[in-house]
C-alpha cells in the first residue's frame, strides 16, 4: 500500500521514535492494508480532541506529522487527503494556486526582472512557494538566485518545480525562515538585488514590514535593489447595492432582511465584476505607503486622511486595493475591474453617509504592523 517503499524503513525509524501510547495505536493500525486511511484519521481525531493547553501544541505538531506520514504513504487516496486537508492548511493555504496564475502579477515581476538582473547578478528572495519568482530572476540570467522558504513542504515541492525546468544548478533553496538566514553561511554576500512578494490582501498580514526591518539590518546593503520597492494602499469612497450585497443584507425578494445586519461585517474582500468603479464617489488616493528601498523602521500608525467626494450620492465606505512599485515605473494595482488572486476590500462605514460633491470625509487610518484598519472619523 506504501507508494514510495523507500519510505518504509524511515517511517520504521519514525514510528519507533513517537511516544508510546501513539506507537502502539499506528502500529496496530498498520497492520491493516488501508493504514494510510487509518492513520489519517486517527491524526485528525487527535487535533481535534483538546487537551490540556500545555499539551495541545505537542500534540498537535504530532497529530500533523502522523497526518502527513499517512499521506506519503498513499498520496493518491482522496479519504486520505480529505482527512488530512488540515494539516496542509498553514503550511499550504490555496491561495498559492489563483497566485501563481495572476498574469498581471507575474507580468509585472517578470519585467521587473528582467530589466535589473545582469549575469553578475546574487539575486535573493524571501518566500520561495512554487518557486516561480526565483525561476523568473535565473531565466532573466542572474548568476544565482537564493531563495529561501520558512515551510519545509512548500520548499521540497519548490526543489522539484525548479530541477524540473533545469534551474537547479542556478538557484538554491534554503529551508529557512528569512529570520534564520545568515551572511557567509547561508548567502555568500549581500544580494545586488532582493526580490520578494510576502504582502496579502491586508497588506501586512504576511509580516512584510518586520521582515523588512530585518532584512535591511543584516543582508541586504545599501547597493542592493528591492523589487518591489514601494508598497501602498490606495482606495475610493464607494456607495450603492453593488457594493453593498457583499456584506450587507436590505429588502429581498419583498422581505426586509435588515435585521440580520447586526452581524455585518466591517470589512469584506470580494472578487470584483465588470465596470464596478464606474460609480466611485472619489478620485483614488493613497491611503498609506511603505517604503522599502533603505533601511527604515515602520512603527505602528494612526493618522487621518481626507477624501473629497466628487459626485453627490450615498457613500457605504471605503474600497481599498494594492499597489507595488517597481523601478523603471513598473507598477501592479488590483483596482476594480482588473481580476487579479489579490481581492480589494471594502471598509463599511457603520452607518452609510449622503455626500454633495466638494464634501470632506475624514478617515482614520492605523496599522499595528500586522494589519491594516481604516474607519470613518465622525
Ligand atoms: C505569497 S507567497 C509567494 C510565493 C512565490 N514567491 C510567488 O510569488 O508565487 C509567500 C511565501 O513566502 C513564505 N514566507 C513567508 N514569510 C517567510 C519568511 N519570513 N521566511 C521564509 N519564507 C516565508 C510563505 O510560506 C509563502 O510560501
């Protein structure tokens, strides 16, 4: 039932390293010809069962291991995998898959590239994933690229992606946090250029400003070029049913439904359709702007901004979307229409407002490092 029998002697080694009470239970499991289910399951009942907050997290990270054990051992039975799905789920969110397909995204890091990479070029990056970024700067010519990933099944998964297209003698993947990487060991000197693309619909939810700090402080030198180097949010008051029905609930085949508001969300991030900024109620402006071009440090923030209606009508909240800078005014938004992996989001006032054009409404926009709030000042 093992796929891989190479397999089979290091998971003897495995299971006889686990603690007792779990030995006992796989190993009687294994005897069986759907072990692999088995395991998978007994995996998940384990995470599932919470047990003293001491222990949980012990248990836990075994619980995961069993889970992708079971899975190595049969990656093709789907009861496997549907039993297991949880513990990918951190390491292996889904949203690495409409990612790497976002032509516009890739576009604008491939032209990127390919504008400053030379065949002198160290290239480094942080956040390897498919390790599609890390192929795009060794077919641009760098000399050599390093890359590294902090979770180790998303950086074996890299390695095959990137010996399958012949790069591997040019880019190397380092198993690592960015925050465990070390000059002279792990990268033989400061990159000429570092490339990375760790920002989220939030903006900072995936840490970049830290990472950012720390890079800065211990790898990169003043010669080496961030792509991208500016990274914004910029946004739109928008009001109106169409953008409304993504969080908020009125009258409804003859029902009102405005009840169920109670538990409307502040905040909402969608897929947008068609032509939907046609019926903004501002010109766009930057919300907040972060620049990673030199050393800095990026303090929590709370500042006040004003958006000046343009047109009269009723404003819901704000529409907010991404933007990165690159140099050579290469540049990527997710401004509605465009469909891009990355989703705006809309920020809903409490209550809607009615705006004359030339009006004033004031936001309050904070960040504690980690993610964005923006919110109507009364
Ligand atoms: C948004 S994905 C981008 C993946 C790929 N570079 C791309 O553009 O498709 C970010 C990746 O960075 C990894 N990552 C995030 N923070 C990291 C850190 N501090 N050190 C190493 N890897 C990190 C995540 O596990 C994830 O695989």
């Amino acid at each position: 039932m093992c796929q891989q029998k190479k397999l089979s002697d290091d998971l003897d080694d495995w299971l006889t390293a686990l603690p007792e009470k779990h030995k006992k239970i796989l190993q009687a499991l294994q005897k069986k010809e759907n072990f692999p289910e088995l395991w998978a399951k007994y995996a998940n009942v384990m995470q599932a069962r919470y047990t003293k907050p001491d222990e949980y997290k012990k248990e836990l990270s075994l619980a995961r291991n069993i889970a992708i054990q079971a899975w190595q051992c049969d990656q093709q039975n789907t009861l496997v995998r549907e039993q297991m799905e949880w513990a990918f789920s951190k390491q292996i969110p889904r949203w690495h898959y409409p990612l790497v397909q976002d032509d516009a995204r890739n576009g604008v890091y491939r032209k990127a590239l390919e504008q400053v990479v030379t065949s002198e070029s160290i290239v480094f990056e942080i956040g390897t994933g498919s390790g599609i970024l890390a192929m795009m700067a060794a077919r641009a010519g760098a000399k050599h690229v390093y890359t590294c990933e902090m979770y180790p099944l998303v950086a074996a998964a890299a390695r095959k992606n990137i010996l399958n297209n012949g790069l591997a003698d040019r880019i190397t993947v380092i198993e690592k946090s960015s925050y465990d990487i070390k000059l002279g060991i792990d990268l033989p000197r400061s990159p000429d250029i570092f490339v990375a693309e760790i920002v989220d619909n939030s903006v900072l939810g995936e840490h970049v400003l830290p990472i950012m700090e720390d890079v800065w402080s211990r790898l990169l030198n003043e010669k080496t070029l961030v792509l991208p180097h500016i990274v914004m949010a910029r946004g739109v008051l928008v009001g109106g049913d169409y953008w409304c029905r993504h969080a908020r609930m009125g009258v409804v085949d003859g029902f009102d439904l405005s009840a169920f508001n109670v538990y409307a969300p502040s905040e909402s991030a969608f897929t947008v359709e068609g032509q939907c900024l046609s019926h903004a109620l501002s010109e766009p402006e930057t919300l907040i702007s972060f620049d990673f071009s030199g050393q800095q440090d990026y303090p929590a923030i709370d500042h006040e901004i004003v958006l000046i209606a343009n047109s009269s009508g009723k404003v819901d909240g704000i529409l907010r979307w991404m933007q990165l800078d690159f140099p050579e005014g290469i540049r990527f938004n997710n401004a509605p229409p465009r469909l891009s992996a990355w989703r705006p989001t809309l920020h809903f006032f409490p209550e809607p407002v009615e705006v004359k054009k030339g009006d004033e409404i004031k936001l309050r926009v904070a960040h504690d490092r980690k993610s964005l709030d923006i919110s109507r000042v009364l």
